[in-house]
C-alpha cells in the first residue's frame, strides 16, 4: 500500500489549487427541488421511486439525483440521459500508447402508467465503435477480442451500437408491493451492481474499471429475460439470458440462446443505502475460449453521503470460478462528489487478480497478477446550454504490481486522461 500513500501526497497539491481555483460556496445539505420530485415518480419495473432504479433491472440508493431531462408527453413520462467525452488519453510507457478518441452514450426511457402497474421502454446507444474494434488504451486490462483470433491486452474494449434495447410490465399488487418482467435484445441481466458508467460514484471517470469482467461485463448481453418480485425495500430477481460476451462486429445483432442464469437480492434499507448480492453461472462468456464456462459472485453497497451537492461511494467485491483455471477475485472502492455546481472530483482504488496479461506463447502466460490502481481525478463544468453541460476534466492513475512485470511493465508507470464533456 506504500504506492497509495506516495501516489496522495503528490496529488494532495494539485487536488488543493483544484478546488482553491473553483471556488467553495456552501455546500448543499439537501436534494434541490427537481430531485426531490424525481423522487415521487414511479419506476419502470415496480412500486418504488424511479431515482432508485439504475442499469437494467439494478437498485441504487433512493437519494440518487436524477442525471438526464423529463417530459410529460400524455400519459407517456420520458427521460434522457446521455455523455460524450472527447478524451486524450496516455497509459505510459512501456507498454502502454497514447490515443485521442470519443466516448459516448445516448439513454432513452418511456414509462405509461397502468390501470395496476405501468408498461416501460429502454434504449440506449452508443458511439463506440467509432473508436475503432481495438477500443483504448488502458493499462492491465483484459478481455474480448478485436479480430477474433487474438485477446485484446492493455485495451479497452468498445462497446456496441446497441448497448440495450428493453421492454419491461409492472403489477402492483399493493403499496410497495408488485412484480415484474424485463426483457431486451440487449440487455441486463440481475448479475453485478448498477454497471459502471451508470452508477454516481463512477460516471465521472471516463475509464472503465480494471474489474468490470468480474462485476458487470454482462451489462450487454445478447438476449436477457428477467422476473423479479418488490416487497418494499426488498427485491428478489432470476435471470436467463445469454452468456457470451459481444464479438468484434460492433454494429451486428447478435441471437443466441439464453444458455446462462443469474440470481440477485437488493435491498435498499432507507433513501442512501443500496445493496445487492447476486449469482450467476456464464456459459462460454469469452469468444476465444467457448470451452469455459465461469460461475460468477458478486455483492455491492453504495451510500449517498447528505453533504456537497451529492456524494456516494460504492464498495464492490466479484469472484470468478472457471470450469477451467484458477479463479480470481476483485475488489473496487470508488467514490465521487459534487462540491459544487461546477467542480465534481472522483476516484477509484481496485485490487484485482490478472492472469490474462500475457499470450500463449509467452513466458508468463497463464500466471494470476495481482493489480492495484488507483486513480483520481476531477471535472469542471464551465457552460451551460439548455439542458447539456460542458466540462473539462482530468485524471491520473498509479499501479502497484509484483516486480515480476517491471520489465514488461516498467517500475512505477503513471497514466493519465483529459477530456472535454458534454452531458444532458
């Protein structure tokens, strides 16, 4: 842990002329007023606040502000929610590159109420796969593939143009109490928290997690069909859905059959606490290796602090099993906070074992890696037109490894992202 202690004292300066150059009014206490509305709008899939619903069928906590623009239209309520990011982005050397790119994501939402529940639609998109089938640069992460013959190393995948395409029903039986049904072509199965570029503590960092293939790589899956039932605070959902991940065919629609299941209980306790356990076993997830199948484990609590203008914090464990292989662990700690109107700072630490860093026929092919990163960063937003914000940002990120990669991998690597953002 020595890294993180040097990694916060050469960070604690830049992090003190930050918030000195923005300004520090006080700091809200309480949700502002289209919050607290957003609060009294019924979900898509039960009896519950719609601030609580998150990726998919996923609960975040109660107090979450709403991200996105509303309408009434009849007796339809719309939403949506979208990013781009226009980021430079520098993983170091020496294995890592450098790459300019885009990242984007466009959320749309509908709910009709019901005589005794309400009928929902999901779709989201995204631009993606304008980045290219190789994704971007990101020191020690694994997974898919970009030409179907080799694993993407060091790289971050894209995600489809269709990240989900959802329907979902809703009966209520009484007051905080109903069922539901949500199926999608894409879509999200009840496996892993709210996935990462949707939850608060993680949307403003535009890296993906290094432990997004133990938490919440199933955020597209290729046939998903859900049932779930909400006593109150409680949410008990089983899954079929497709277990293999996209292929390189960014743009396709992809048909399989719902070979895998997953399990989850939420609970949501009061307005600022939010926490899962799920379980589901994965048939042939990996393109390169349809032979194995992965039984997968995940829990997850986030908490929405009442300080700043929002703060939540999520911790997040997830375990691999391979039918073939050792298995493998995670952990993520991740946190962000609005200080003010303008000024949002965030980071992220995580512990995860790797053991897909190297190819077959190389030395250290097959051996698991422990890997800690942690990154820090900010975004300020400095315009406003209609309902999108502008913003720049920054982060940088420090690694902590065995000194059995320091020469594929370097000493001490630092990587490091700017960007410029546009969010409704």
């Amino acid at each position: 842990m020595n890294f993180i202690s040097r990694y916060l004292s050469r960070m604690a300066t830049g992090a003190a002329l930050a918030v000195t150059c923005a300004g520090a009014p006080a700091l809200a206490q309480t949700m502002d007023a289209a919050g607290m509305a957003a609060m009294r709008m019924q979900a898509l899939s039960g009896d519950f606040p719609m601030t609580r619903e998150g990726s998919g069928t996923s609960w975040q906590p109660d107090s979450t502000p709403m991200q996105g623009a509303q309408q009434m239209r009849g007796h339809w309520m719309t939403m949506e929610h979208g990013y781009i990011d226009a980021i430079y982005d520098d993983q170091g050397e020496p294995r890592g590159t450098t790459m300019s790119f885009s990242a984007s994501m466009l959320m749309f939402m509908a709910r009709r109420e019901l005589t005794d529940g309400a009928f929902g639609v999901r779709l989201m998109v995204s631009g993606d796969p304008l980045m290219g089938k190789s994704g971007y640069p990101l020191l020690f992460q694994t997974g898919e593939t970009a030409n179907g013959v080799a694993p993407l190393i060091d790289r971050q995948h894209p995600h489809d143009l269709l990240m989900e395409a959802a329907v979902t029903y809703s009966h209520d039986f009484r007051p905080g109490n109903s069922a539901f049904i949500y199926a999608g072509l894409p879509g999200e199965p009840a496996l892993g928290p709210n996935a990462f570029m949707h939850r608060l503590s993680g949307m403003e960092n535009p890296e993906a997690p290094l432990s997004h293939h133990w938490l919440d790589s199933t955020h597209i899956s290729w046939g998903v069909l859900t049932a779930g039932y909400v006593l109150r605070g409680v949410k008990l959902e089983a899954s079929a859905f497709n277990g293999r991940e996209p292929d390189e065919y960014r743009y396709d629609i992809e048909v399989r059959a719902l070979d895998s299941y997953a399990l989850r209980l939420s609970y949501n306790p009061s307005a600022r606490w939010s926490l899962q356990g799920s379980f589901g076993r994965l048939a042939s997830p990996e393109q390169l290796d349809p032979w194995v199948n992965v039984r997968r484990g995940t829990a997850s609590v986030s908490y929405n602090a009442p300080v700043a203008r929002w703060w939540q914090t999520t911790l997040a464990f997830g375990h691999n099993r391979p039918s073939r292989g050792a298995s493998s662990d995670a952990w993520l700690v991740e946190s962000a906070a609005a200080l003010t109107d303008s000024l949002s700072v965030f980071a992220r630490y995580e512990h995860v074992g790797k053991d897909e860093l190297f190819l077959p026929d190389q030395p250290l092919h097959g051996r698991t890696f422990t890997i800690q990163k942690l990154s820090v960063g900010y975004v300020y937003d400095f315009a406003r037109r209609s309902s999108v914000k502008l913003g720049l940002g920054a982060l940088v990120s420090a690694y902590d490894y065995p000194a059995t990669l320091n020469p594929t991998y370097g000493a001490h690597p630092t990587s490091f992202m700017v960007f410029v953002r546009a969010r409704l």
